[in-house]
C-alpha cells in the first residue's frame, strides 16, 4: 500500500503535538500554525501512515526529536462522530527528551480553522470532540 511522505515545516523552537486535521482543502497545508495544526486533504489523510519529514522553517531537520504513536504506528488518529474533527497527530520533543512520549495536553482543537474542517453532513455543524477524542493506532 502507497503512504505519501508528507514534509511537514514548524515554528522554529516548535514542542508539542502536531495535529494534521481531516480538510476541505484542495491542497496539503503542511507549514502547521503555532498551535502545531495543520490540514490534509481527504486522500491524504486516508493514504498516509509513513513517518514524515518535519523541519523548522530555518530549516533544522527535526527527525530526531519526533516521538510517534506506538512502535508499530506512527500516527495516531483522533476518531469521532461523522461531524468532528479528525486528526493525525505526532509529539516533537525538546532535544533532553528524545525518543520519550510528553503526553503534551492542549486543547488544540479550539484552535481548529472549522471552517477547513472536512464535515461528512454540511448540513450539520461540527460535533463536540471533547468526549469523543480518542488516539488510535491503525
């Protein structure tokens, strides 16, 4: 099976996790914001389980300090309702931390563009995510 092998570029100094959340955009936004979000497009979202390529917009490649899901996935997947947000998700830890999983809490979701967010009922607004965010490996 194909993964696409996303670059994605952070704020300079950026730790914490990185949500790339399920869009309606026509293309990958993978320059992610300070809040560490950024957007995919369906397909490649549904494709992508490859680790990825993150560097700070200096350029400084950051391979060494991404911590992934579980040894055998390196995404987690938020999952939810028809109308949440979803998201992969990764952590970049400070260089002392390497290779060790922070659990960073944020409420990322509130920093959500909704109006980015890929909604399977646009009929309907986007569903509360906070009893229903869960990380998952597939």
């Amino acid at each position: 099976m194909y993964s696409p092998t996303l670059t994605i570029i952070v704020p300079n100094r950026y730790k914490g996790e990185i949500n790339l959340v399920l869009s309606n955009v026509g293309d990958n936004v993978l320059t992610v914001d300070s809040n560490g979000i950024g957007y995919l497009t369906e397909w490649t979202f549904n494709k992508t389980y490859s680790r990825p390529i993150v560097k700070q917009t200096d350029g400084k490649d950051l391979d060494k300090n991404l911590v992934g899901f579980n040894p055998s996935t390196f995404f987690g997947t938020s999952i939810g309702g028809g109308n949440s947000i979803k998201s992969l998700s990764f952590e970049i830890v400070p260089d002392s931390l390497v290779g060790q999983k922070q659990y960073y809490s944020s409420d990322w979701i509130k920093f959500v563009n909704k109006d980015l967010v890929l909604l399977k009922d646009n009929s309907k607004g986007i569903e509360s995510n906070e009893a229903v965010e869960v990380k998952i490996g597939e």
